[in-house]
C-alpha cells in the first residue's frame, strides 16, 4: 500500500513538501508506481551518477594526460568514458589545489550534470545554499566541515543549463600505489561538488 505523507510534510523544507504532494497525487491516480520511482532515484543517487564522476577523478588523479584533456575538454574526456547523456552535455572540469578550492551553485535552480553525479542533494537545490554559496562560501564549507588552507581561495562556480562543473578534488596524501579502482572510493558525491574534500585512505 502507498506510503501517505501528506500527513508529515509540516517538518519538509518547501522543495521536498512539494515533491512529497505532487507524488501522493499521482500515486493515487495510479499515474505512477512508488516502488518504481524510489528505483529510478536510487540508481541516480547511488548507482549511475557518484560512481561515474568517481571514476572520472580517479582516472585523473592516476593519469596526467586524461587530466590534462579533462582541462582542456571535459565534455569529450567524460564522453570517452561512456558517460554522457541528458544534463551532461556540457561539462567543464576545475581543479582544486594547495592555493584554491572550487565550489558549485547553481543560483537559479539546479542544475546540475546528472551522468557523473546523479540527482542533485537536497541542500544543492535549496535556497540557502543557492544564495549563501555566493556571498559567504567559507561560512558554507566550514558547515560541510571543509577546512581550507590558510591564504586557500574559494572560486564559486555557477552552473547553468548551457554549462555544468565537475570538481576534481585533490589527490589525498597516502594514496600512492592505489589502483584507479581503490582511488575512486576515496572520491564522494560532495568532494565533486566541493562542498567536502576526497577520503584520505585508511
């Protein structure tokens, strides 16, 4: 039997309530199948998209001359790989190092490049961070729990439907000799976001 949250929307952030509304509705005009749409948003939240870009930084990470394309065409590099699609049409790669840290936004939506990280968070498609990423971007990593570098700038990126960002973290210390494998589960969804930073290895 469908789950009902109209019941429970009171504590939701307005994006969610809405979306939480809008699938009651069509639940019980039949119009869709729960079990279904919950299967679709796994594979995008966890499945195709994180691992995807995943392997994309790996690759970079273990392969001077795939980052160097990346930099120069990360729409065909990305492309090379098998991922491509709907939202990923038009990618840019940006590079964190020792004297800067990018950060993605989109200011108005969310646009976001689906082949290599899936659906978008909640927390990128709300309105806070849509606005405070822009004018207090420190305030906003340091809630992530991102520490940066003393002198370390932030570089805010707006992606928009003609143009999407990947950021491509830093290689963390200790992770010489992995394979690209091993080297991809070190990389998370927010890391490619910026809004956190690669998994130093165990």
């Amino acid at each position: 039997m469908p789950h009902d949250h109209s019941d429970h929307d009171n504590h939701l952030d307005p994006i969610e309530a809405r979306v939480r509304a809008l699938e009651t509705i069509l639940t019980r005009k039949g119009l869709v199948d729960p079990a279904a749409m919950d299967r679709i948003i796994e594979t995008y939240s966890e499945d195709v998209g994180p691992k995807n870009g995943a392997q994309v930084v790996a690759r970079a990470w273990a392969e001077p001359d795939f980052a160097d394309w990346l930099a120069q065409d990360a729409t065909a590099a990305i492309t090379s790989m098998g991922f491509s699609g709907r939202q990923g049409e038009h990618m840019q790669a940006v590079f964190n190092t020792d004297g800067v840290h990018n950060l993605v936004v989109c200011t108005l939506c969310s646009c976001y490049p689906w082949p290599v990280l899936g659906l978008p968070p909640t927390w990128y498609k709300s309105p806070e961070y849509r606005s405070r990423a822009v004018y207090e971007p420190r305030a906003v990593l340091a809630e992530f729990g991102v520490t940066l570098r003393e002198g370390q700038q932030v570089r805010v990126w707006d992606s928009t439907a003609e143009l999407r960002y990947l950021v491509i973290p830093q290689r963390p210390a200790g992770s010489d000799g992995l394979s690209q494998a091993q080297l991809a589960e070190l990389v998370t969804r927010d890391s490619m976001i910026g809004a956190g930073l690669a998994q130093v290895p165990t």
